[in-house]
C-alpha cells in the first residue's frame, strides 16, 4: 500500500486529544531529535464526507459487524468448510494449507451437514447479527444524530454475506466512489484474535485495495473497534443471563452450582506466538465473576478443538465429565466469547456436551446474547464512544506486530511500515499503519491548520532496524532518522503507555 496518501486520508479527530491536559509524555529524543524537526506545512483540505440523505453533519455512518458467519442452510456448509479451513490465520497447517484444507473440509462436511439439519437447517448467526446491527443502529440515530443515519452491514469471514459482497453493497449505497464516507468495523468477537478479528481484517483490507484501490480522495474511511472484553454493559448482560440461569436450581443448591465459563479454542501454535485471545477472554471472565460478587465457584474451559495438533485446554466436554465423575452435577456452562447462538451453542454444548452427559436436569446452559436489550444497548454505548472518540483503532492494536506472527498475521507483512504515529512538538499517539488512510484528518478546533506532525515508522525484520519518515500529503517519504529497533520498541511502548485515550 502507497503511504504517500497516508496524511490525507486521516479522519477527524477532537482536538481535545491533544489538549495540554491530556497529551501524552514527551517523546524520547532518540525518536525525534530536535535538530530534525522539519517545519510544518499546512495539509491540503480532505473531500468531506458523503452526506446524501443524512440527518447529520457527519453522516451517514455504515457500522459493519465482522464475525465469522455460518451457513444458513445445509446447502451451503461445504462452502463454508472450504474457506474456513483454507483460512491459515484461523486453522494454520503449514505449507500443505492448500493441500489438507479442502481434504479436511471434504471429509468433514456430510459430517457437519447432520449437525446443522439437527439445529434447524441452519446457523442462526446471520439472523441473529442482521436483528442485532439493525436494533443498535436505532439506538444509534437517537444517541449520536450528528454522525446518522447510521446503516447497518454484516460482513462474515466464511459464510454469506461475505467481506467481498459487502464491501460492493457499501460501493451500491453510496459509499466511497469518490463520494468518501465513514465505515466502522466493529468486531462481534469481544476479545481480540489474530486467527479472528485479525483474520476478518485481512479479508477487509484485501477487498478495500481490489474494489478502491489505493487509499485517496473520496475512498471510504474506515475505523475499527477491535475488542471490548470488559466492557460493562457486555459484563452485565453475560451476568443477567448467568442470574437468570442460577434461579432455576433449589436455593439450597444454588451459590454451589460451578460456572463454567467456556470459549472457543486456539491452537496452540497460535497461543504461543503471543496472541492476546486467552487472556482477554480470562479478564471478560473475571469482570462477569467481579459483577456476581463472586457468587460461585467458577472456571475457564475450551471448545471446538479441530484436527491432532495441540489446542489450548482444559476441554469443555472434558471438564464436564470430570466434575459429574466426581460428584458435581450442578454446572452452568457460559459461551463467554460469542454474542449469539450458532452450532458452538446449539450443537456442540447443547446437544454433545450437555445432551451427553447424562444429567441434562442439572448441567445447564445459559442463554446466548441473541436479542438482549442489555446487550444491544451495549454496543450502541461502545459504538456511540467511538464515534465521538474519532480515533482509528484502539492503542493495543499497535502491539500485534510484536507477536511472534507469520508474515500475513493481521495484515502486516513483516518488511512493512507497521505503526502510524502523529506527533505534536514531542508528544505521540500510535497506530498501525494499515489504519491511517483510513482514519481522520486530524485538525483544530477552529479548523484551521492540522495541528499534528505526521510521521511513520518503517520497520525491517532482517536488517533489525527503523526509520522515521515524515509524510508529507501526496509527496513522498523523506526519511528523517534512523533507529536500533530494539530502542525503538522500548520508546513505543513507553509512549503508548501514556498516550490512551
């Protein structure tokens, strides 16, 4: 990707940022020494955003839910197996992906075709995520009608209606074009990935370069809200069902009944390279207990192990068993990392895990999110936050490169530019840099000048380097200073420390 379009393609962000009050320390002097500094010249004025039909000045707003998706008929389960298992950020098997991918997903779909006519024909995920979007949507128009009409898309990784259809119905509605426009991704995985949220983003990148092209004037801007593990309205709505559930056992019984709280698996391969997922989803469990005050005993399990390799454990269905063999029969089992039913829920916990064990009467399940006003009214609150906050992605997103990922891992290429910063006199903010033609523009109150130095940092693995580079709009990198990237790496996690917003 072109950085030379990197500056204009910044979204609007609250000057209030990068207020005095709020700025972040000073930045070290081994990334912007002094006599370096280049004077700043004025940006040239964006393309607003397209504004047809909008009740508000910042509209219209497409929030984009990103989830993996699941077939809606039994028809459609061998396609969906083909792209799930030709994902390698997903299912990694090596060099032989092309090869065991479609055997596996052969092998594997008469198999899974009866599990799906066993729930109904067909996953609900895509009726469920349409309802949700839609209703959040509402909420949205009423709470934020500066940046309404905001309108709702589903994008699935694996399943109809694909990133590719999606991004082409955005095109058909007016988005981009020449037109611009603002889009949100807003992941429906609360805790972050690389094999999940990642994976959707790559897939989202990938059909913003093949049907706009390079990033520039009248493009769509896109933002991303990558993970919410603990926020309270998700910790309430898990909570409320969790009580809903506890209710039915005697109350004799009811404080020793173990929650367990379950999550779909990882690879092993994956965990090791640093990805975030289990502990997000170990502080998302903790938040639920925290708001229970503790009530029960509780643990952590995981689900939905795929092939012989080594995944991340205990195993649900395993946990079950143990504990029923030891005498505890009263357990609650909690999907704590998806937001609606699909065959995870349906199939697997209700019908293998519970159905199997013999004690259907006290291992019970709580209810999935599906159409919770808790849980709707959540994501309106942790959009509308976004919204007003204006800023690309989250801070924590900058430290994906840091994992020990392949090359393709959430869409970094290991000898690219991996982290955008803007810099004000010594201070920093940072964001990877596949979000900054996709961000705002950052400008003053009085929108005037853009009052933010714009800077990238280019970062090769095999020559353990970096280099500063001042991007000036539509000229090319001037590279400003060089660094060890060990000292680089230090001095950014020391200013993305201070610099949340």
């Amino acid at each position: 990707m072109s950085l030379r379009h990197s500056a204009g393609q910044l979204s609007k962000r609250a000057c209030s940022t990068a207020s005095p009050a709020s700025a972040s320390p000073a930045l070290p002097s081994l990334l912007l020494p002094k006599h370096r500094i280049i004077q700043m010249r004025t940006f040239a004025t964006p393309v607003p955003p397209v504004t047809q039909n909008a009740v508000g000045s910042q509209g219209p707003t497409a929030m984009v839910f990103l989830n993996m998706g699941g077939p809606s008929t039994t028809d459609e389960v061998g396609d969906f197996l083909s792209r799930l298992f030709a994902d390698g950020d997903l299912i990694p098997l090596g060099r032989l992906q092309n090869y065991l991918g479609p055997l596996i997903s052969s092998r594997r779909t008469p198999k899974i075709k009866k599990q799906y006519a066993s729930i109904g024909g067909g996953s609900p995920i895509r009726r469920w995520s349409e309802h949700q979007n839609k209703e959040m949507c509402k909420i949205l128009d009423k709470i934020s009608p500066e940046t309404a009409p905001h309108k709702p898309y589903v994008a699935f990784r694996y399943a109809d209606p694909l990133t590719e259809e999606m991004y082409k119905q955005l095109l058909a509605d007016g988005f981009g074009n020449g037109k611009g426009g603002r889009a949100v991704a807003f992941t429906q995985y609360p805790q972050y990935s690389c094999s999940t949220t990642g994976s959707s983003l790559n897939e989202l990148w990938k059909w913003r370069q093949r049907l706009e092209g390079k990033a520039g004037r009248g493009t769509i801007q896109w933002s991303v809200i990558d993970r919410w593990p603990v926020h309270p309205g998700l910790v309430e709505a898990f909570a409320k069902n969790i009580e809903d559930k506890l209710s039915e056992y005697p109350k004799e019984r009811r404080d020793k009944v173990v929650l367990l709280f379950s999550a779909h698996s990882l690879p092993m391969s994956v965990v090791n390279r640093g990805d975030p997922y289990p502990a997000e989803v170990a502080a998302t469990v903790y938040a639920v207990m925290q708001r229970l005050a503790f009530s029960n005993p509780y643990r952590l399990c995981w689900q939905s192990q795929v092939g012989p390799s080594a995944w991340l454990g205990p195993q649900t269905s395993d946990s079950v068993e143990n504990y029923i063999a030891k005498g505890q029969k009263d357990l609650i089992l909690i999907p704590i990392a998806f937001t609606s039913d699909h065959i995870e829920t349906l199939y697997e916990l209700d019908q293998e895990v519970i159905g199997e064990s013999g004690h259907a009467d006290t291992v019970k399940r709580v209810e999935s999110l599906n159409g919770s006003p808790i849980f709707i009214d959540a994501l309106a609150t942790i959009a509308k936050s976004h919204l007003d906050n204006r800023v690309a992605c989250s801070y924590q997103m900058g430290l994906r490169f840091f994992c020990r990922c392949g090359e393709r891992i959430c869409g970094i290429n290991a000898n690219a530019s991996f982290v955008f910063a803007m810099i004000v006199g010594q201070q920093i903010a940072c964001w990877p840099i596949e979000f900054a033609p996709y961000g705002c523009l950052v400008r003053s109150a009085n929108h005037e000048s853009p009052c933010f130095r714009i800077v990238t940092i280019l970062y090769n693995r095999q020559r353990s380097s970096a280099e500063l580079a001042v991007v000036k709009p539509y000229h090319r990198i001037q590279v400003q200073h060089r660094f060890n990237i060990a000292d680089l790496l230090a001095a950014f996690l020391q200013v993305t420390q201070h610099s949340r917003p």
